[in-house]
C-alpha cells in the first residue's frame, strides 16, 4: 500500500474539504505517517474517516476530528503543550511538528511504552511520554500554552484548566449524550472562558466519566 499517497488524500478529502486552512495542522499531518501507530495488521485502515480502537478502551481520532481541534487550539511555534491520554502516540507527533515542546501523560504503561518506543523511531526529540494519572495531568511541568484531552470527557477537570498558562487553550470533546462537541477553553488570568464549536462522536476517554472526573 502507497502510506505516502493516502495521507496526502487524507489530507485533501478529509482536512482541507472540513473547513481546516491552518497550515501547521496540514503540514503535520501531511507528514506524521498515521500508519506507523498502528500494529501491522491494521495499517492498511490508517487513512480512514474514523477512529481507529488501539486497545485499553482507547482509540486514534478521526483525522478530520483531530485537525479541527488543532486548528481550533490555535497553536503557535513557541507553545508548550501537554497530551492527555498519549495512547498510541500519533496526536502527540501531530503536536510536536507544531509546538516547541509536548510531554503526553498516559497512565497505561504498555500503551505508554509502545507510545514512546514509535517516537523515538519516527525522531520525534521534542516529546515526552511520561506515566501518569490523566485526571492530574503534570502540573510540576506546566504551565501549559497548550492543553489537548486526546478522547472525549463528561467534564473538564478543573485540574487540568489550573495548568494552563496565560492565554492558554484547552481543547477536547465534551459529551452530551451519544454525540459530544469541541470544546474550547482559554484562561485568562484567573478566568476561563469555554465555547463549544462542532459535533464529534468521540470515545470517552477512560476515567473522564462523570463519577470519576472529581477523583485527584
């Protein structure tokens, strides 16, 4: 299979055609090879319009998904960012094409390593994985100019808006139901700010369901 070739059709028939024009989230993506996140057997299904199940209740997001909330974190070459939920790792390479530095907390250790072990042989030498509790995030490391919850959540912990810089923006999907939206938070000085901006059927992540979000 042409990886090479699929990814830029991804990028022209699902990116570019869902009103996403920032060019650091098309350059990312053009780039990050989507395929090397999965196990062998199923990279032929790295281009597809959806998310794609890693194990451990975890997923990759929907590539049209994914750019949108990037581009809707507006984020700049000079940002640190944080990754909650590394999972396989692709989400974290995207970021660290476009931001200074990335450190991306995953609190399954398997998933963690493999996270980290792709990296390490794509060259990716601005991130970080480190194991961790998600609902905590790396508050010793922040603050962040970037947040970005890799799955969908109930609630926004308020631990994890408290690590954001100022002017920062956290970015993930909040469920309403079966379907959630992207969601947009920005501090400013002790205020936050929160808008909602598109529908997205994204899987909860694990521990972001309401009866666990206030466990720190």
């Amino acid at each position: 299979m042409d990886f090479a070739a699929a990814r830029r059709n991804m990028v022209a028939s699902q990116i570019k055609t869902n009103r996403v024009a920032d060019p650091l989230v098309i350059e990312a993506m053009g780039n990050v090879p989507r395929e090397r996140f999965l196990p062998l057997e199923q990279r032929q299904f790295a281009y597809v319009d959806e998310d794609l199940s890693i194990g451990q209740g975890r997923v990759i997001m929907e590539p049209m998904v994914l750019a949108r909330m990037l581009q809707l974190a507006d984020i700049q070459t000079s940002d640190t960012a944080m990754v909650i939920g590394a999972g396989a790792g692709y989400s974290t390479a995207v970021l660290a094409r476009m931001a200074s530095s990335v450190v991306a907390v995953e609190s399954d250790t398997t998933l963690a390593a493999r996270a980290a072990k792709t990296l390490t042989e794509l060259s990716v030498d601005n991130a970080a994985v480190v194991t961790g509790d998600l609902l905590r995030g790396k508050p010793e490391q922040g603050p962040f100019d970037v947040i970005f919850i890799n799955g969908a959540v109930d609630l926004i912990p308020d631990a994890l808006k408290h690590q954001l810089a100022d002017c920062g923006r956290l970015v993930c999907v909040v469920r309403e139901g079966p379907i959630g939206r992207a969601t947009l938070v920005t501090r400013n000085g002790s205020a936050y700010s929160q808008r909602q901006e598109f529908d997205a059927a994204t899987q909860v992540l694990p521990g972001f369901e309401k009866q666990s979000v206030f466990v720190f």
